[in-house]
C-alpha cells in the first residue's frame, strides 16, 4: 500500500493512541488531534484526504468538525468514529458529506477494511475528477463526426433522451462501440460533472455481481464486517453503464428490473 496521510481525532488518550499505532504499522502517515480546534490547525496546514473523527467530543462535536472540515477541504473522506450510533446521527453525517461511520468498539480488521474501501472511494474520485479535466479540456472528444444516417440516427436519439432519466439500452456486436455511445451520452448531459461507472456483468458470479452493484449492509451475510456502498448510490446523479447485461443471472436480472422500475416511478 503506497503511504497516504490520514487525521485521528478523538478527545479519549487511550484511543487516540491505539488507532494511531495501529494504522501506522499499516502503512499510514499518521496525524492526531484531541479536539476539533487542533484538528482543523492541521487541515488548514496539510491537505489530508481522510479523516477518522470521534462523534461525542466536548466544545466541538464531530458533526460540527464534519462541517468545517469540508469547508478547508472539501475532498477530504471523513469516517466517523461512536459509541453512541443511532440512524439520525449516521443519516445526518452522510447528508453532510461523511464517507461512513464505524461504532466503538470496533477491530483492527473492521478499522483496515473500511479505509481500504474509503481510499479505494477517493481513488474512483480521482479518476472522475481527472476524466472531467480531459473532457473540458478536449470539447470535441465527445462530438460525432457522422456520415452514416445509421449513425447520425443514434446520436440524434441520444441528444434527445440524455437529459433524461430513461434506461437505455445499447445493442450491438463487440468492437462497435456501445462504451463509446456511453459515454458521449453521459459526458454530453447535464450528468457530465457526476460519476461515469462502469460494471462488467460478466466478470463476477452472481452473489458477488449483487453486492457489487447493490451494497450490502454489516452483517447481512458472513464476511461483511461493514456497510459498503453498491454501484448504483455510487452512481448517484451520474450514470451506470452495465457491460455484458445479458450474461447476468436470471434471478438478478429480474431484481435489476424492479430496481429500475423503483427508479422510474421516484426518480
């Protein structure tokens, strides 16, 4: 694992210390702070991309340090530590920006994973942000040249329908070009500055392919020690692109299918 910084902030000594040991013998580059003050001291100083912050502090809580956290920084991925975790703390967190939370006390394991998918998360952004740069810079990339009426045809169809929110399906045989279609239609819309994520249905066994683009709860089956976000919230305000639809299960198929039946009646 290549070194990234990370800020522990927690106003308990014995756990400030602990979590700093451990993800310094994993390979972090490892900040701290007894409060929100010198916490925010720091991210004005450093541009640190994740933040491990305790939830109950005195003087500032960690919702309140969420908050001016992503005033200095607001790239920065911020996980938040309790002991006193509710649906209404948890939903107001993330409706601010917060990555995830993770409640005390927690493993070394459950603590590792999370950062593995938080970095993982600011690697996707990255990507993201670094695609938008190359599509401002480079306007025409995504403008067809077309001499084919067939052509002509569907790119007139997609100027019609991708400001939309309609499912569109892309047939056709390898090699044509049904990416390419993709992303024009994404990176053309008024969905340019959102997430552009794509899934090789192919790829991953049905069980795997589920989580993958639905998330998964903690708990909810062996193995899943946190709450992980699916392709599709990934995707939120973006677009999806489902490679290889066809070789997808039946059964999950037809679970896609009320999914986006779901979509279109809320959406």
């Amino acid at each position: 694992m290549a070194s990234i910084e990370i800020l522990i902030v927690d106003d308990d000594a014995l756990v400030l210390e602990s979590v700093k040991l451990l993800l310094k013998k994993s390979g972090y580059r490892v900040y701290s702070a007894a409060n929100g003050r010198e916490a925010l001291n720091i991210l004005q100083k450093r541009q640190i991309p994740i933040m491990l912050t305790d939830l109950k502090m005195p003087k500032m809580t960690g919702i309140e340090l969420l908050r001016k956290a992503k005033e200095v920084n607001p790239d920065i991925c911020i996980i938040m530590m309790t002991a006193y975790a509710t649906v209404e703390t948890a939903v107001e967190a993330m409706k601010l920006g917060a990555y995830d939370y993770i409640t005390k006390p927690f493993s070394s394991d459950e603590l590792k994973l999370l950062l593995k998918r938080a970095r993982e998360a600011l690697t996707l952004r990255k990507e993201n942000q670094a695609l938008k740069q190359e599509v401002s810079s480079q306007e025409d990339s995504f403008r067809f040249v077309a001499n084919h009426p067939a052509i002509k045809r569907i790119v007139e169809l997609l100027d019609r329908v991708k400001d939309s929110n309609a499912t569109i399906l892309l047939s056709g045989e390898t090699g044509t070009g049904k990416e390419v279609i993709a992303r024009y239609a994404h990176y053309t819309s008024n969905r340019r500055n959102s997430p552009f994520i794509t899934v090789n249905c192919a790829a991953l066994p049905a069980n795997l392919l589920e989580s993958e683009l639905f998330g998964h709860e903690k708990g909810s089956f062996t193995g899943a020690v946190q709450r992980r976000l699916g392709k599709f919230e990934l995707a939120n305000n973006g677009t999806l692109l489902l490679d290889e639809i066809s070789e997808m299960d039946i059964g999950l198929q037809a679970k896609l299918l009320r999914h986006c039946r779901k979509a279109s009646l809320t959406g």
